[in-house]
C-alpha cells in the first residue's frame, strides 16, 4: 500500500516555511516595508516554529511537542488574520481572538493528551480549520474587491480550510492511520501536506497582493493630486487632447472649464495653510459631487481648476459651472481656531464644435481669456469664451 513518509514530509513543509520567511523579510526591507507583511512574517515564523516543535517530538516529551506546536501554529494562523484584516479592512483584529485561539488550541490538546491520536487529529484539525474562516470571509467579501492576488488568497485559504476538514474526518474513519504523528500514511500524509503547502501558497499571494497595492499607489501617485485627489496638471492636460481628438471622430463638442478661488491667497493669509489646504479638498468635493461618470476634474496649479466635459455644448457648460458656483458660494469652512470663512469661484468656458479644429493650447487659452473676464467683472461669476469678442486679441490660428 502506498504511503508517504511523514518525517520527510515535515522536512519539506519546514523548508517550505523557513523559504516564505526569508522572502518575507527580504521584502519588509524594500518599499513594501510599511505594509502588512511584517505581520504575516511573524505568522510564517509562528508556524514554522510550531511544526518544528511538533518534530521535535522526536527528541521531546510527546506532551511537549504538542501543546507547544499545536499552540504556535494557532497563533500563527491568527498572525495571518491580522494580516489580512489590515490589508483589507484596516483595522486590527478583536483582541480577545489573540490570546483565546492560543489558549484555546493549547486548553484542548492538554485535555485531550490521553486521547488516541486519531481523535486528537480529528479536534485539532478542526479547530484549525475554524481559526482561518475570519480571514476566508473577509477575502471572499469585501476583499475579494481588492487586489487580484487577494482572490488567489481567499481561494487558497479555502482550500487549506477544506483539507483540514477533510483531515478530521479521515482521522476518525480511519484511525489506523493516525496511530502516530510520524506513521507513514497516505492519507494522513496527503491531507497534512495539501493543508499547510496552501498556507505556504497564501503566503506568496499575499506577498504578489501588496505589490499589487504599492504600484496602484505609485500609479495613483503619479496622475493624481495627493491634496485633492484630482487629475494633476500632465495627466488632465494629456486627457484634454485625447477627448478633443475623440470628440472631432464623434462629431460631438467638447467643454472646457477654468475655475479659480477668488482672493485665496487671503484664505491662506488669514487663516493659515492648514485652513486653505481644507478649503480646495472641499472645493474638489464639491465639483466632483456634480460632474458625470464622463466629466474630469484636474487641479492646473494652486487654487486653478480645470473642468473636461464630453458631449457638451456652452449653454450645458454653463448651467453646470453655475451650479458648482452657487454649491461654492454657500460653504461654510472653519479654521483650526475656529473662526468662519468663506469661499467663491470666478469660471471661463471655452467650447471645442463638432468638426472643429482647435487645439488644447487654443482651447485653454479662450476659457483663460473668459476666466479673466470673469475676474475683471468682479469675481463669483462665470463667463462664456464667444469667439465674437476680443477676436483683435486673437491670433488667426485661433
């Protein structure tokens, strides 16, 4: 009949340990550092000492290598909760599961030490088991959202989760098989080698997951605006050529719209930059929470924001812009010591037609030259570029 031998097999799972903590910590070392793999780390550590402890029995009291194993292994599968729960959720997990799944896990083997070995298989397979579902549900829920290494994760735990399953149910229809952790076995063998290698395989995915994370970060970091969130100047402007392009194709118009806080730098001034960096992150919320799915909000620079709307003409630019004006004119912001301000926003709008030939640089230029006039008539208002006035100004490209 064939067999595996167990000796070898806790070699293999050993190495396999000692390999995802080394690559683990080689990790932690680079910019992933400050992400949630020192967490896991200690858990592939935890476990690692846990199987060595229950090897160890050959050298150790049996009572020994298995309160001791069976208690670290516990704590290094809630290692890995943690992990996840901070990955995902961001937030630790409940304290009351750190020290009771240790407890828990050392409290029954004691008890059951006089047990035959098959039915201290059968318990501790199952607790284990019970000790990754935390971690299961929120990978298969909310994370299964996140990164797509995540998934990979949540499936592997799942698997991990149904051997041990099946790895206390074997105990108990086949005690012969479990008469000694070190009995050569097939289906003690397989089951104990298919649970843990997808824990070592979870380990790796998790590692892939928070690479995942820190290039979405870089990414966002690089097109984004850390203060407000929106478009940076390059990536807007690169995307107000591409719609122009797209619109020209489609035969559709194309709005653009600058929009500057009038007198910020008072903002600033009067009430610190502290106040004034709350202010535009209120600002970017207010236009985002009226732009469409299509609309993009870019900041062009200090308090300068740039508005790109697909498919709309001037008079639909202009009823959008003024209710972003009047959503402005009635925020009422606060200063760290508490004292009231408010703010307003000078708009132009320049309008690309269908089958038109502006380019960016035209069509900035004339929602420039309106957001002007919008200031020289006194702030707080918004103006439409007409190419019927200041055409003396104008260049004849434009």
């Amino acid at each position: 009949m064939a067999s595996i031998h167990i000796p070898t097999l806790m070699l293999a799972l050993l190495s396999g340990f000692a390999m995802l903590g080394v690559q683990l910590w080689a990790a932690q070392r680079s910019r992933l550092r400050y992400l949630d793999l020192a967490v896991w780390t200690w858990g592939s550590w935890t476990l690692l000492a846990g199987f060595a402890m229950l090897t160890a029995r050959l050298v150790v009291p049996v009572w020994v290598s298995a309160l001791l194993g069976n208690g670290l292994i516990a704590l290094g599968i809630v290692f890995y909760n943690e992990a996840i729960h901070r990955h995902v959720l961001g937030r630790s997990l409940p304290r009351w599961m750190w020290w009771s799944a240790p407890l828990g896990a050392w409290t029954l083997t004691a008890w059951m030490l006089t047990w035959p070995l098959a039915l201290r298989t059968s318990a501790i397979s199952l607790v284990f088991a019970l000790l990754l579902c935390p971690a299961i549900l929120v990978l298969l829920g909310p994370g299964w959202r996140g990164e797509s290494s995540l998934r990979a994760v949540g499936l592997t735990l799942v698997a991990a989760a149904a051997s041990l399953l099946l790895r206390s149910v074997h105990a108990l229809t086949n005690p012969e098989e479990y008469r000694d952790l070190m009995q050569s076995s097939l289906g003690q063998g397989l089951t104990f080698l298919f649970s843990f290698i997808c824990l070592i395989g979870a380990g790796f995915g998790f590692v892939l997951a928070n690479f995942e994370r820190i290039a979405r970060r870089m990414e966002e970091m690089a097109s984004t605006d850390g203060l407000t969130g929106c478009l940076n100047r390059m990536t807007a402007d690169a995307l107000l050529r591409h719609e122009l392009e797209r619109g020209r194709r489609e035969g559709t118009p194309l709005a653009f719209v600058l929009l500057d806080l009038d007198h910020f730098k008072d903002v600033n001034d009067c009430h610190g930059h502290h106040a004034g960096d709350d202010a535009l992150r209120a600002f970017a919320a207010e236009v985002r929470a009226r732009l469409r799915a299509s609309d993009v909000v870019g900041r062009w620079g200090g308090e300068e924001f740039g508005l790109i709307l697909p498919a709309t003409d001037g008079p639909g630019a202009a009823r959008l812009v003024e209710q972003i004006r009047e959503a402005v004119a009635t925020l009422r912001l606060c200063d760290g010591e508490g004292h009231d301000f408010a703010l307003t926003v000078s708009a132009g709008i320049a309008v690309a037609a269908p089958g038109g030939q502006l380019t960016a640089d035209q069509l900035f230029m004339r929602a420039d030259r309106a957001l002007y006039r919008a200031k020289d008539g006194g702030r707080n208002n918004v103006q439409l570029h007409d190419s019927g006035w200041e055409l003396g100004m104008e260049s004849p490209a434009a």
